[in-house]
C-alpha cells in the first residue's frame, strides 16, 4: 500500500532455515537486508528489499550442496547462498515479447517473500542443470515450502558462458524442462557466434517458450550498477540456535533418505528408488500404490514405464491426471488374476489416466476380457501357421522363432489372447510338425 513500511514475513524466514537445514548451509546468527535500486515496470517503488554477501550484509544461508545423479553417476552441486527478497510484479505481453505492441503489469504476487538459491558454477550440461531443478524441487516440496506445480512457484535464471565468451543470463523459465531446451539454444547460438567470429558479450535474455528462442533484452548489469546500501526499515534478525534447533524439529524424510528406505523397505534397485523419490507426488502416489497391494517392484515397473511415458506424452504431472493409486492396483489385479493380459492393460491405463473410470468398467466397455478358449486358440493358430511358413520352419530349431509365432498370435487376437495359454498351443503345434 502507498506509504506503508515493510514487514518481513516470519513464516518466509522460518521456511528459508528450513531450506538451508536441509541443503546442508551455514546459518549465520544474523541476516540483514539491502536495497538494489534499479528502474524496471515491474519495480515501481525503483528498489527491491534483498539481500547482499558484501559490505557487511548476510544472507539467509552460506554454502551447502545439492547431490544429482546423471547417467548413473552422483555429482555434488555447490550452493553459494540462499538469501530472501520480494517478488517483483510479473510483466504479461501481447504475444512475443519482442513484437508485443504493449505490456501489461500484474501486481498480485508483488512484494511475496522469493527465497533465491544461487549455486557455485558447477554444472556442465542443460542436463545437469534439469537434474538439479528436478532434486531441488523434490526437496522443496517434501519440506512443505512450495508447490512446484503452481505457475511461476519456481522459476529460474540460467547463467551460461562457452569458453572465451562472456556471462549470458536467460531469466525467468518457468520450468525445468524449458530450463533443458533453453540451455540447448543458448549453446547453439554462442557457438554459432563464435564460428562467425563475433563477440559474446554480457547481457540478460528471454526464452521464449513457443518459438524456442532465446530473445536478447538488454544489458547485464553489474553490482555496482544496483547501489546496493542497508535497508532502513528493516532492522537485522537474529537467527539464535535454539531458533534453528525448533526448525530442524519440524524437518521431513527427504529425497534422499526416502530413497534409501525405499531401496530396504521394498527392495527396490537404486535407480527405481531415486527416479520414484524425484517428485514428491510420485513417490506418495508409490507408497499409497503399495499400501492397497503390496507389489512393489510389480507397481514401480509400471509406474517408471507406461505411466510415466504416458504423463509425458500428455505433458502432465502425476497429480494432474486422473489416475489414483486404487486405480492403477486395481489394474495390476486384473493382469495378476489373469483377467486381461498385460498388453492389454497397456491399452486400459491411457484411458484411466485421462478418464479416472475404473479399469473393470473400461475392460467392459471395450470388451478387453482374454480370451481363454483354447479352441478358439488353435483355430487362430493355424491362421499364424499359413500366414508365416518361413517363421515356422525356423521355430522348429530357433526358439526365437517361437517367440515370434506367439506374438504373431498375440498380435492377431489384439493382445487379448491368454499369453500362457497362447504359448502352450504354439508350442503343441510346432510339436505335432516335428512328430
């Protein structure tokens, strides 16, 4: 409001050593504030309160470190600081930014604590940079500090340099994803201009998501330009360790260790553990999963593979979609009870994750039911047999020729043919040939 001072929101403090705590910082026993001046629409005071590691100011937090695995191989990521400040508005344009005719300012969000994480320069690849912003998140949410899956919860600025070229900042993503493609852009772009002989030069640019451009906005600017000096309004905090120790209290099981025990408790192999514990959502949704059928390396497999591509394909989270835990055991059910065959349930589960109906009712619907007549069976087997006299010759020597006839069956009978049943009179009839 005109006129009215600031108040540091305790809850955002509270939250920021909770973070800190669990990256593995340094605390100081006092933080402080600064102004960074600078003149920007979506800053119309000219200044935001932040926080500066210089002239005396202390962050919220010093140090720690964020651990990934990329291809299989763990990597320590370094944290330089965590340190809070106020949200500036959000600029809306007509269109691309570079063609919009005006801007618009939404200044709903402005002035909400934003707590930063700013990291040692140590990542190598837009893969290794998704991967942090996947675990980071990860963490986030299982501490209960933010809902990554809310619009512009979590953003990111990306600072990237090839070798002999200066810093380019990309602000803004708004996802870790784009944060991937960015990078990638922004790679092709630099070593184009290095082929061509041109200069890199600082400077702050835009993604924009739809044409996958990075669009150039203006200047970088350095800390000098910024002014920073001592916020007048808000007075030091101290951060006593009884106050620390109280947080350290409400701490969660996070990633890494839900990892771990997902690994003892159910056996899971690493990799399952650690992709299943990359998302908060995911790994409850596993956990509930088990809960209503204790199957766990049966509910992971099916959880890592079709579920997760179709997500993908629907661009969706886990919490998106329509799917719930009984819904997904109940299918396993169906497969395990040998109701319908396992490919077929790769039909069923599309139509669960975007419909929420029951895999019974699709079943029904479809008329997905095996068919377990063996012989209805032998008469589509001979179909097979005629249809591939090739296959058949080699299958009386070459058991992946066999293989290849019961999938020509499976095939034939849209995957609703019993699978071992399928086997058996394939199988038989090869037999019969041979006598």
């Amino acid at each position: 409001m005109p006129g009215s001072l600031p108040v540091l929101n305790e809850v955002a403090v509270e939250d920021a050593v909770v973070v800190a705590l669990a990256l593995g910082a340094k605390i100081p026993r006092e933080t402080t504030f600064f102004r960074k001046n600078y003149y920007y629409p979506d800053m119309s005071k000219n200044f935001q309160i932040s926080q500066y590691d210089k002239a005396g100011g202390t962050p919220m937090a010093l140090g720690g470190e964020v651990r990934i695995q990329v291809e299989r191989k763990e990597k320590r990521i370094r944290i330089r600081r965590l340190h809070l400040e106020e949200d500036p508005a959000k600029l809306v344009h007509l269109g691309t930014i570079d063609k919009s005719p005006y801007t618009l300012v939404d200044y709903n969000r402005a002035g909400i604590a934003l707590l930063e994480v700013v990291t040692e320069p140590d990542l190598d690849s837009p893969i290794e940079a998704r991967a942090f912003l996947t675990k980071l998140r990860s963490i986030l949410e299982h501490l209960g500090v933010c809902d990554g899956k809310l619009s512009g919860a979590m953003r990111c600025d990306a600072n990237i340099s090839l070798g002999g070229g200066k810093r380019v900042e990309v602000k803004n993503i708004s996802s870790y994803k784009e944060v991937e493609r960015a990078l990638n852009f922004e790679i092709m772009r630099q070593k184009s201009m290095f082929s061509k002989g041109l200069k890199i030069e600082t400077e702050t640019r835009h993604w924009d998501e739809n044409r996958r451009v990075t669009i150039s906005l203006r200047e970088k600017e350095e800390e000098k330009d910024y002014r920073y000096f001592p916020e007048p309004d808000l007075t030091p905090i101290e951060i006593s360790e009884d106050y620390v120790q109280r947080v350290r209290g409400r701490m969660p099981e996070l990633p890494d260790a839900r990892r771990d025990r997902f690994m003892k408790q159910y056996e899971l192999p690493p990799y399952d553990a650690g992709i299943l514990t990359s998302s908060k959502d995911m790994a409850d949704f596993f956990e509930k999963c088990v809960g209503l059928y204790n199957r766990p390396k049966k509910i992971s497999n099916w959880m890592m593979g079709d579920l997760l591509r179709r997500l993908y394909e629907e661009s969706m989270e886990i919490g998106e979609s329509k799917i719930t835990p009984k819904l997904l055991t109940d299918m396993i059910r169906l497969v395990d009870e040998g109701v319908i065959s396992g490919k077929i349930a790769k039909s069923v589960l599309p139509k669960m994750i975007r419909t929420g109906k029951a895999p019974a009712e699709i079943v029904r619907e479809e008329r997905f039911f095996l068919i377990s007549s063996e012989l209805e069976l032998k008469k589509l087997a001979e179909r097979v047999f005629r249809e591939n006299r090739k296959a058949v010759q080699d299958a009386l020597s070459d058991e992946k020729a066999v293989n290849y006839l019961v999938g020509q069956l499976m095939d034939l009978t849209k995957g609703r043919a019993d699978p071992q049943l399928a086997n058996k009179v394939i199988r038989e009839k090869l037999e019969k040939i041979r006598d």
